[in-house]
C-alpha cells in the first residue's frame, strides 16, 4: 500500500492544489492574526515605557505624600525621582478662562530624564516656566511666551509658557507640564499614577532603598511594572484577536467544505481504482488507512506552507504599516512558538476532518455498488427523503427560534436560531442548489444558447457537488450580506437618533451675556462652516439652574431652523421651556414647573427635556419678548461642510469663542465618533469575511477543475459533435458563474433575513424606529464581484480543456 499511496500523491498532484491553497490560507491568517496581535502590544508597551525611560524602579499609584517625600529624599540617595501625574486646575489666558479643568502634569528636572518630546521653544529651568501641548495651547490660543494663570485662589501662579512638547505616549500626557516645585503646591489634589527612581545601585538596590524610605510600597523594575498597568490595555488587544480569530475560524470552517468536497469529488472518480484494488485484495482497512495518509501528508504541507506564508506576510504587513504610518501604535511584530505550533495543528486538523467523512463513505461502498451512480440525494430513496425531513424540521426550528428571539430580545437564542437555519439549509443543500440552478439555466440557455444549457445540466447532474459547492460561498456570502444589511440599518437608525440627539452641528453659546454684532460674519468665514445663523435670546434666571441662556426657538423657514439635522425644529409652547436633557438633574427636573424671567419680567413655565443645541433653553419668541423685550444675539448656530474634520474646526471656531465669551458646543463630533467606530467595524468584518471569500471561490475554481479531469471523454465528444472551443470554454465559465449566482442570491436572502431578525431583537430596543435598510450598492457589489471572480476562477481549467483536441480526449481513461 505504500507504493498505491506515493503513486496517488504523484498522480493526483494537481487536483490537490486547492484544497491545499484552501489550508495555506487558513493557516497563514491565523499567523497574521498574532503577528499584528503582537504588534499592537508591543507598540503599546513602548509608549506605556517612554516616560520610565532609564528608571531603575518604578512605584505604581503612590499617594502624594509619599510620592512628595521620595522626591524630597532622592538627592540624598544621589537619585532623580520623578512624577506621571495630574492634578486638574483652571488656567486663564488674558483674564479670561480657557480651561476650566485642564491637566496639569510634571516635566523632570534632570535633562536627562525628560521624556516629552520638545517641538518649540525650551524645557522649564525655573520656577515659574511651563511647557505646553501644542494641541491644547492651539485650542486655548496660548504662544510661545505667553503668560498663563494655573489654579485659582491662594494657590494660583503665573507662569511663563517657554516650551511646546508632545507626549509620545498617550497614556502620560498633559496640557501643561510644570516643575515641581510650582506643582507640588496642589499636592492635595494630586492624582500620581506612578512615580520613576533612577540611582546609583542596581534595580534590586534601590528598590531596597525606595521600599526602605517609604515603608509598604512595592517598587517594581520597570518591565515588571509596564507589564502591569498593560493588562489593562491588553484587554482590549485580546478582544481584537479574539474577533479576528473568530472569522480565522470562519475561514477554516469554508476550507473543511472546500477540502471535503475536494476528497468527495476525488474519491468519487477513484471508485474504479479503489473497486480494482479491494478486488486484488486490499482490504477495507489498508485502503482507509492510504487515504487517511494522503490527507495527514497534504494537511503537513499546507501547515508548514501556510506557517511560512503566514510569518512572511505577518512580519511584512506590520513592517508596511510601521513605515507608511510611522503615528500608528505598532511595534515588532513577535510570533511565539505556541502560535506556530496551534496553526500548524488546526491545518493538520482540519484537513483530517474534512477528509474523514468522504474516506468512510468510499470504503463502505462495495465494488460493484461502486458502478452504480449515487442517488441518495433523490426524493425517491429512504436516505433522500430522511436528508428532506432532516433539513424541512432543521429550518423551521431555526425559524422558530428568530421568531422567538425577536420577540424576547435574547442573543444566544438569535444566534442558535441562526445556526439552526443555516443548518437546514445546508442539508437542503443538494435539494436546492439543482432546482436554482435549473430556473437560471433557462435564462443562461436564453442567453448562451446550447453553451448555456449544457452549462446548466452540468452544474447540476451531480446535487451533492453542486451544494457542497456552492456552500462554501454561502456561508461567506451570508454572513456578508447580514453584516452589511445589519450595519446600514444600525448606521440609518444611529444617524437618526444623533440628528435628534445632536441636531446642530456646532454652537456658540453666549454664558455672561450677549454676543458682539459682528461674530456671525467672522463665524460664517471660517474655513470649514457651510452655513451659520444668529439666534436671538437673554440670560435669565431659571428655578434651581440660576442664571442660564434662554434662546427664542427658531421658527420653520428662517436660517436658524434650516440648520436643524433631520428637519425636527423645537417648538416649544408658550407654557413650556425646553432644556437639554445633560442639564436636568434633581435641582430641575422634566414636568416640574419653574420662574423664569430677567429682573422683574418672570413667566412660570412648565420644563421639557430637548437635545443639545449648546448650553441653552429654548422658549416660544413671544415668551422671549415678554421676559425680555430687547433680547440680543445670544447664540450662533453652524452647520459643518462636509467631510470636514470636527476637531480642527472646533479649534477655529474656539479662537472665536473664547474672547467673545461664548461656550462652544460640538455635536458633530460626538455624532463622527459614533460613525467612525461603525465604519471602522464595518470594515475589519468585511474585510476579515473576504478571506471566507476568497477560500470559497478557490473551491469553485477546484471543482471546475476536477470536472474538467473527470469529463474529458465528454468534452472531447461535444468537441466532435461540433461545439467550439469558444462555446466549450463558455460554457465552463458559465457553469462557474451559475453555481456562484446560486449561492450569492441564496447567501444574499439568508443574510437579509437573519439582518432583520438581529435589527428587530437588538437594534430596536436600544433605538426606537430602527428598520431594516438595505444597502443595494453594496449588495450589488458582493453580488456582481463573485460573479467575475467565479468567472476568473474559470479560466484556467477552460483553457485546459479547450486545448485538448477531440481524439486525445476521446482516447483518455
């Protein structure tokens, strides 16, 4: 059996290179998936160890009178000791508040050990000086230079700012970093989350010595201690590899049905040989085992092609980002053994599996039941019937259980719901796919003529084929389409509720009075703003809240009003005052009735809670008139162009805010960080699915490819009958381009169904008025791309067949 068993590796070579593709690409995901798993921890890791940059040890989270003492007794031990923490104080700029609660953190005294990276200007020398984020000085409209108060009362002092630095970690960063003897006046108020010792002695030594002038601390070295506080991060990184491995598992899961129906098709045209063999007396055993062999031995080389394919293209994908984007937060990219070993035993394991059902079924068969054609998928067999009753019950419990889930709102019942249907499917599959595959062949036939028929009756002469097939592509395309489906209907639902939520773009909101004439046009000029409009109103007392902004609510048609995302203007009653919900607390609540007035003009209004349009109320114009008959512009409402980024033009218009006494109010930021988080999802998914795609498609391409083996004889014989070799290569991709219809508009249907079930148990709860929204481009395009990629997939075993010539092929065995 040795020789039947290097004879078939060598004479069956070719037809195994998909299933080996399959594999390779499998595994080779997962190494990836640890490559950039580790990157992104290792990147972390160094922005984490920047500020303890030559650090003996490091003591996490001291209370500030320890961290003061340590920093008091470090000259004594010829040691630097110095500060990552925050205390949080107004500063004011030119008399007027331009942060009412910046973070204020430390910059070494010793040259050696500051770790901010200075961008203008000079580090602090003195008492005194300060050094600024550039980001948040360009916020505040603070220079180089500049004098700034940090603090408030007794403890306040001016400072000089003589520096810009950034944080190369964003983890220790501040809007302003002060020596300490001006920061250790807010020592109180200290929040320190670790504190850095460097001396003369060894790490051991000094921890001795830290642990030694503050009993009960933990001084750790400084790896021990990045390693730490990285936990926390690394819950997030994990979670990332834990989804990329989902869908690595997803992939495999396609390879198994690529590889199975790779061994089924193989094992099929081999009864002839295998029926020869058991009847020159190899048993039942000896023949499981050589094909049992022939897996484990594709399944060790795909592994070890995969692992070398997949630490390649880990190593260069990380290095390609790492150069393209030196900002992004990667390091090295480190694979452990573990991860090589784990992919080489999935792609050895999986590769077993899949070959394991085919090899039982072949071996049970006897020789002359060999010669016999399989029906066990026909209606009129026990075993046909009982596959039906199987898949009918399967879908109408998995049915049952969507409809169940949407009712009770509880995901793991969706999600067995999910399975189950989809199970059914699949084992409805060789039922299916045929009768699919027949109603568009009379369109192909309408269309290619006899090419198209033929294209047709091949696809579907052989049910088990066809659906094990086409099932490969269906479980990509599936979960495509509901991710697609499932992700516009939350993103129309989302952009719904933030025009409600977040209705105005950006608002300028004057706190102390009203604003100068002349801030509109200097508004509407900004780079960035596609439309602004002034909004008339006073500052009056309102109940408990005290002195608050009052707006008169713009009425439909006027500027102001057209500014409104979503078209759903307020319109408050003469009787009510509406106030943003953020405000609402126990001094004022929603229903409660309030004295709202300015000096001796007071109404009595009943509170409604409303959106944000900046810090605000909103009153009917003629409730404006009464209390305040000379109401001035109070408010300047804007609404963004598009695409422009909300951050830079929250910094312009703050510019602008800031010395007219306004308070700026940025709702497109909140509503792009919702946005950019589901794009960003949306992306990875369906990027991750692509590989399930690809791994698909590869099948199609094998099994074409193996049909063009197995039906030489019959080629050459259409050949001879008069079919060209044009309409021979058409009707090979048009057999491709059937089976990867059938399966995309099957996967398209189930994907928009299960979209629906998961919108209505889990969208619609958290989003009222959530619907189902179909994202037809996007599904065209899924649709339209597997059609070309089966026809490419096509190609080749089209051209192999074309060139065989008519009496070669009718000679072939």
């Amino acid at each position: 059996m040795r020789t039947v068993l290097l004879a078939s590796l060598r004479g069956h070579t070719r037809r195994y290179v998909a299933a080996l593709l399959a594999v390779v690409i499998g595994v080779a995901f997962i190494i990836v998936t640890a490559a950039l798993s580790s990157a992104v921890r290792n990147g972390l890791l160094t922005d984490l160890q920047v500020p303890y940059e030559g650090a003996d040890v490091v003591v996490d989270k001291p209370d500030a009178d320890d961290a003061a003492a340590l920093l008091a007794a470090a000259p004594e031990h010829d040691a630097d000791a110095w500060l990552v923490a925050w205390t949080l104080q107004p500063v004011l700029h030119d008399g007027a508040v331009v942060d009412d609660s910046a973070d204020i953190g430390q910059v070494p005294g010793p040259v050696d050990r500051r770790w901010q990276e200075l961008e203008a200007g000079r580090f602090p020398d003195a008492s005194g000086e300060a050094l600024a984020d550039p980001d948040a000085a360009r916020g505040a409209g603070i220079e180089l230079g500049d004098r700034v108060r940090i603090g408030s009362g007794p403890d306040a002092v001016d400072v000089e700012v003589v520096g810009m630095a950034d944080s190369p970690s964003p983890f220790s960063s501040a809007a302003l970093y002060l020596l300490w003897e001006d920061l250790e006046r807010w020592q109180e108020s200290l929040h320190v989350s670790s504190l850095a010792w460097a001396g003369p002695g060894d790490e051991d030594a000094e921890a001795e010595v830290v642990a030694d002038l503050v009993p009960g601390t933990d001084p750790l070295g400084v790896d021990a201690f990045v390693q730490r506080v990285q936990k926390e991060v690394n819950n997030e990184v994990d979670l990332v590899a834990i989804i990329v491995l989902l869908f690595a598992s997803i992939a495999l899961l396609v390879s198994v049905l690529v590889i199975n129906n790779t061994f089924a098709i193989l094992f099929a045209q081999r009864l002839r040989e295998f029926a020869l063999l058991r009847c020159v007396g190899a048993t039942q055993r000896q023949l499981l085992r050589s094909m049992r062999l022939e897996s484990l031995v594709l399944g060790c080389v795909a592994a070890v092609v995969g692992v070398l394919a997949g630490v390649a293209a880990g190593h260069g994908l990380v290095a390609l980002v790492r150069s393209q984007w030196p900002d992004a937060l990667l390091g090295e990219a480190e694979i452990g053994a573990g991860w090589l070993v784990v992919a080489c035993a999935v792609g050895i394991g999986v590769t077993l599996l899949a070959a394991w059902l085919p090899t039982r079924r072949v071996v049970r068969v006897s020789p002359l039941a060999a010669l016999r054609p399989d029906d066990t998928t026909s209606l009129r067999t026990a075993t046909g019937r009982l596959r039906v009753a199987l898949g009918v019950l399967a879908v109408a419990a998995g049915v049952a259980l969507l409809g169940l889930a949407v009712v009770t709102q509880v995901l793991p019942v969706l999600l067995a719901g999910g399975c189950l249907t989809f199970t059914g499917v699949l084992v409805l599959g060789p039922v299916i796919v045929p009768a699919l595959i027949r109603a568009l062949g009379g369109v192909a036939g309408g269309v290619l003529g006899p090419a198209g028929r033929l294209a047709a009756g091949n696809a579907a002469r052989n049910p088990r084929r066809a659906a094990a097939t086409a099932a490969s592509l269906l479980i990509g395309v599936t979960l495509t389409t509901a991710v697609l489906t499932g992700m516009a209907s939350s993103r129309s639902a989302l952009e719904a509720e933030m025009d409600e939520q977040h209705p105005i773009d950006m608002t300028l909101t004057g706190t102390a009075g009203s604003l100068p004439s002349d801030l509109l046009d200097r508004v509407a000029a900004v780079d960035g703003v596609a439309e602004a409009a002034a909004v008339l109103g006073t500052t009056a007392q309102i109940g408990a809240l005290g002195e608050y902004p009052v707006l008169a609510a713009p009425a439909r048609g006027t500027p102001a009003a057209d500014l409104f995302r979503g078209g759903r203007v307020p319109t408050p009653g003469e009787n009510t005052i509406v106030v943003p919900w953020d405000h609402l607390g126990d001094e004022v609540e929603a229903g409660q009735r309030v004295s709202v007035g300015v000096g001796d003009s007071r109404v009595r209004l009943r509170v409604v809670g409303g959106a944000d349009w900046g810090a605000a109320a909103l009153v009917a114009p003629a409730v404006l008139e009464r209390i305040a008959p000379s109401a001035a512009v109070q408010a300047v409402w804007v609404r963004a162009a598009d695409g422009v980024d909300p951050d830079e033009l929250e910094g312009s218009l703050e510019a602008l805010a800031r010395p007219a006494g306004a308070e700026l109010g940025n709702g497109l930021a909140r509503r792009d960080h919702v946005f950019f988080q589901l794009d960003v999802m949306t992306g990875g998914v369906v990027g991750l699915l692509a590989i399930a795609v690809v791994i698909a498609l590869v099948g199609i391409a094998n099994t074409l490819g193996l049909s063009v083996l197995e039906r030489g004889r019959e080629h050459a014989l259409l050949r001879a009958l008069g079919l060209t070799r044009r309409q021979l290569r058409t009707m090979l991709g048009a057999e491709a381009v059937l089976l990867s219809a059938v399966a995309t508009l099957l996967g398209t249907g189930l994907g928009v169904v299960f979209a629906w079930a998961g919108v209505r148990a889990l969208v619609e709860p958290a989003i009222e008025g959530a619907g189902v929204v179909l994202p037809w481009e996007q599904l065209a395009v899924v649709l339209l791309v597997s059609g070309i990629a089966a026809l490419l997939a096509a190609v080749v075993p089209a051209r192999r067949a074309a060139r065989v010539a008519p009496a070669a092929g009718l000679a072939l065995e």
